[in-house]
C-alpha cells in the first residue's frame, strides 16, 4: 500500500495530518531519526521506538555501496534486515553524491565519482537510485536529484533544475515497486522564480509526496527560510510536504509554521556522540566542567535517559569515550526532538501555534552553554 495522506487542520499555515502506511498512520508534523547504514548510530529499533518515533531514514547511496541492495533484497527488503517494524524512508543518495565525492562529473546521464570509501569509480543514474530504492523497498523512496552547494550562479541553478526535472521523470518512469511510494524534490536555490518553475513542473510528474530540497547548505536563516516560503505555496495540500535535512529544533518550527510536515536530520546523533544536548533552556555541552557534580538530569524530559541518569554522569561517560554515553545522549536528542514535534500538533490542533513559538525561543535562547 502507498501512503496516504489526511489535512485535518491548519493553524496559519501550519498543517497537523496524519499518514497512513504499511506500519500504521501516524501523525504531522513529525521529525525522522536518520537510520543511515540501516540504523540509527548505536541505538536499536526497540529503544528507536521508546522515543515514539514513526518514520525513520535511511540512505540509498551508503547501503547501495555497503552490503549492497542484493544482500538486502536476499534479507526480504530493509525492515526485515534492520529489524525494524516501522515505516521508511530512503533518500536518492543525491546529497551524499554531491557532499562526499570530491570531484565529480555530471552529464545528462548522470554522476561520475569516486567512492567515498576505497576510492573506485562509480557511477550513479536516476535509473540506478531509483531501481537500488525498489530492492531495498522501503515506504518512500526519493526522486535523483542534483544539490548543488550554496551559492552558485543563476546561470548554473537554471540548468541544475531543469537536470533535476529531467532526472525526476526519468525515475518515475522506471520505479516499480507497487508497495513504494515515491516523492519528487523541488530545488531553485536562493532563486525565487527558479523554486517556483521547480514546484510547478515537479507537480505535473504527480508524486505521492514532495520535499523541498538545497536548504542547510551553507546558507544564513534568514535565506533558508526564504528558500522555504519560494517554494511550499506551489505545493499541493492533499500530499506531504518534507523538508530535507533540517533539524536544528528553532529551524523545525519555522518550518512547521511555514507548512512543512516531515523533518529529518543527523543532528541529534551527531550532537550526542559530541557530548551536546537540546534542553528547553537551549543545547549545553556536558564536557563543560559545570557539569561535573551535577547531579540533576538533563532536561524536563520523559526519555529513558533523563528518567535514570544525571549530568554529572553522563559528563563522565562522554569525557571518558564511554560509548554508553553518545548511545544515552542520542536516546534523548531523538526523543527532544519527536516531542517538539508532538507539542507543535497539539498547538496547531488548538489554533495556538505562534503563541507555542514565542513561549519556546524565549526559554530556548536563555542560556546555551
């Protein structure tokens, strides 16, 4: 079964909804943990879920390389491999392509470049992300597209975006999998009219999904957000609207305001294995030496983490490169960030969200440390 999607309310633009998988329906706005070697760094599926996560993500590029969609195929597709029992998402491997590879060559047909891991050449096509996508058989699979870095000229995004449309209908021609929904992405830059014509065109592909993609490159808020706005008034009400790579918590509820229904980022993970941790009163840093007989927990949270252990402990983890800490912290930094998701529904669903906003940035910017 394909996704489906239901609006059930608007608060400004804000969108609280639900959709409706193979898994379950579970509710928008919603933050994906990023599962991107089919798991989530150091956490497993049964504590991914006590933080009350839905969608989780993994990566094409990085499991097309590493054991391979065939070994994954063999397994009985992702959820069988990974074990777990939840919907997923897998991107295009677009980003990782344009991230990773220091240099690289893109032709019409598609991208030439060096593994990131041993160095031999690769070469990846729509065709190729799209049909490695239907082996792996995840919930929702992303349109190949091109994410060019933050800034090129006007001259290069114009033909970067109408690479990407073309990409796009090139896999949506060869996607398959009857199971597998498929979302295309709108690019454009920092081009108002370049995001316009991309929202437009990829529309008329009619995907079961879209997802604004090129923000979080290297741009300033203020551009990101603007990146945003140029692009999600084109896009359909009756499907889901995902924004990539995004999950600072401040940038999630701007996002959220402006229309967006599904986040995902490696920030959380990335954040805890550094000994960082999102409270209401902003990130801290528990190497800091404030920390060392602290014995209160990190936040005023219902995660596992913050039920059973302190700062002063989890300070020590970190500080000795305990594992255990990184694997505590993350367990947290998910959990902070589903439940932001979970009270922004809540505020959409009670007409209250710019209050929620306000009330948020005020604790939010106290006191990061």
């Amino acid at each position: 079964m394909k996704i489906k999607y239901k609006l059930k309310h608007i608060d400004h633009n804000a969108r609280y909804g639900t959709i409706e998988t193979n898994y379950g329906t579970f509710e928008t706005p919603m933050f994906m943990p990023v599962g991107t070697l089919a798991n989530v760094k150091t956490l497993t599926p049964e504590e991914l879920k006590a933080t009350n996560s839905a969608i989780i993500l993994s990566n094409t590029y990085h499991l097309w390389l590493r054991p391979g969609e065939g070994v994954i195929d063999k397994a009985g597709g992702l959820h069988k491999f990974m074990n777990y029992d939840g919907p997923i998402l897998t991107d295009s491997g677009g980003f990782q392509v344009f991230s990773l590879a220091e240099k690289k060559n893109i032709t019409e047909e598609g991208v030439t470049f060096k593994s990131h891991i041993d160095g031999s050449k690769l070469f990846l096509t729509p065709e190729i992300s799209i049909k490695v996508q239907n082996k792996l058989d995840s919930d929702i699979a992303m349109s190949f597209d091109e994410c060019p870095p933050y800034p090129v000229s006007r001259e290069y995004m114009e033909k970067s975006v109408d690479r990407t449309l073309r990409w796009a209908k090139r896999g949506k021609d060869v996607h398959n999998n009857p199971k597998q929904s498929l979302f295309g992405i709108v690019q454009g830059g920092e081009f108002e009219d370049l995001r316009k014509k991309s929202a437009l065109e990829t529309i008329k592909l009619d995907f079961d999904g879209y997802a604004i993609g090129g923000t979080s490159v290297g741009e300033d808020k203020p551009t990101m957000y603007k990146m945003i706005d140029d692009a999600i008034g084109y896009l359909p009400e009756d499907k889901p609207r995902y924004l990539m790579g995004v999950g600072d918590p401040v940038d999630i509820i701007e996002g959220v305001i402006r229309g967006v229904d599904m986040f995902d980022c490696v920030l959380p993970t990335r954040l805890a294995r550094h000994g960082n941790a999102f409270t209401k009163y902003g990130k801290i840093n528990l190497k800091n030496l404030k920390f060392k007989e602290d014995f209160t927990q990190v936040d005023e949270c219902d995660c596992y983490t913050c039920k059973k252990y302190t700062k002063a402990y989890l300070r020590h983890l970190i500080t000795c490169n305990e594992t255990l800490g990184g694997r505590l912290l993350s367990i947290h930094n998910i959990r902070f960030l589903i439940r932001l998701t979970e009270e922004l529904r809540e505020a959409i669903k009670e007409n209250r969200l710019l209050e929620y906003r306000e009330e948020f940035l005020n604790n939010y910017t106290k006191n990061e440390s």
